[in-house]
C-alpha cells in the first residue's frame, strides 16, 4: 500500500524558476508573432463593401401653384404630400428621395398652365434622373364626375418593369379593408417616355366621392394605402429588378 507522508525536498526548484524565466518571455513574443500575422491576413484578405441600398424615388404630384383636383376645399396636393412621407416610412432598406418634400412647384413663373406643367415634371424627371434611383413612384388623387371609389394604378406599357411594380403595388392595395379590387392599367404619360426606370403613377383615390374624399384626409388611412404601397415596393426590389 501507499504510505503518505512528507515528501523529501530536493534542490530542484531553482531549475524550475530558470526555465520560467526563460519560456515566459518566450510566449509573449510567440503571441506578439503570431497577433501580428493575423493583423496581416486580415489586411491581405479582399474587404467585402456593404451592399447598397437601393434609391426608391417618390413623387407627391402637384404642389405650390398647381394644386391639383379640388373638390369642397380639398387639395389634391396635400393629400399626395401627406401619403408621400407616409411611404418613406415604409419602404425598409431602401434609400428614399423625393422630388418635393414641402408645398413648392417647380415652375419658372409660379403661375399654373400647360406650359408651367410641363416645366414641373421636367424638373421633377431631372430630379430623379440625379438620384438614380430604381423606381419612380409619383402619388395622385383622382377626380370625375361620378361616384367612384378605389385606387388604381397606371404603369408604362413599353416598360416591363413598371408593368410589375404596378401590379406588386395593387396587389397589395387591393388587401386593404373595404378597398375595391382593381387592376393596374397601362397608359401614355410624359413621365414614362422621359423616364428609363420602372415608373408608376398611383391614384390612390377619388376626390369626387364624399365618402372616399373623407378617408383620404384620415392619416390612419394614409398609412393603410402607404405600407401597401411600401410592401409592394419590397416584393418588387426582392425579385429581381
């Protein structure tokens, strides 16, 4: 069996303190050497570059002189304005330029008529030619005669890609409660021929019925039609451009 007890001292703890001494100064300059390489892998490795967001250019239509459909004191301009930033809101990792962002027009004479509307939306496709964004969404309010109700939207025939933003955008608008379902249509603007990437125009209602008139003036309702319009916005950018 074992027997315990003190253990005989030798004079063996000099030798220990010697090779201490020597091994531990040892190991820093080994972890010092090899920090050192690490640092260097790391600079001689390709740094990868964030991934940019893509430019989402929004444009509240009317605005300053010009100011849109009116009906019972009711502008068309404000409206468009207040769902405008409402979108930006809603539109997660993008970058967000608008062509206005307060109650101006863009005309020389700040006059409205045919020729100062055309001196607008040259100065708003300038704009959005500066941004370089991915899409161009230009917000409306529509106006008639009857009692129509709904929003729809209009997009380029000539542009595939306006053709799926626009049905990405009432896809979703057409989920929202009490929204009749429509379908985008295709038409002829000044803003799809002067315009290379996908441009839609929204109308997110119509002025003439007094009862639509009344929930395009309520924010909670402003904010339905902009996270519909910011949803379809990210299924388009999420599928391919």
């Amino acid at each position: 069996m074992y027997i315990k007890g003190p253990y005989k001292k030798h004079g063996h703890h000099w030798v220990w303190i010697g090779l201490i001494m020597i091994l531990l100064p040892l190991g820093f300059f080994l972890k010092g050497m090899a920090a050192k390489s690490e640092a260097q892998n790391r600079q001689d490795k390709p740094q990868r570059k964030p991934l940019e967001q893509p430019t989402v250019i929004i444009d509240p239509g009317h605005g300053g002189t010009d100011p849109g459909a009116c009906r019972a004191g009711v502008m068309e301009k404000d409206i468009n304005l207040a769902i405008a930033k409402r979108v930006a809101r809603h539109a997660a990792g993008c970058k967000v330029r608008f062509t206005r962002d307060k109650d101006v027009d863009f005309t020389k004479h700040g006059v409205y008529s045919k020729e100062a509307e055309r001196q607008d939306l040259d100065r708003r496709i300038e704009a959005a030619s500066k941004f370089g964004g991915e899409v161009f969404i230009s917000i409306h309010v529509n106006t008639g005669l009857g009692q129509d109700r709904g929003a729809v939207i209009y997009y380029d025939a000539d542009n595939p890609g306006s053709a799926r933003l626009a049905a990405e955008i009432q896809r979703q608008i057409n989920k929202l409660p009490g929204m009749p379902p429509k379908k985008p249509r295709a038409d002829h603007f000044y803003l799809f021929k002067h315009l290379t990437i996908p441009v839609i125009i929204v109308e997110t209602g119509w002025l003439c019925n007094p009862e639509e008139r009344e929930r395009l003036q309520d924010p909670d309702y402003q904010e339905q039609l902009a996270g519909a319009i910011g949803r379809g916005v990210a299924a388009f950018l999420k599928t391919g451009r």
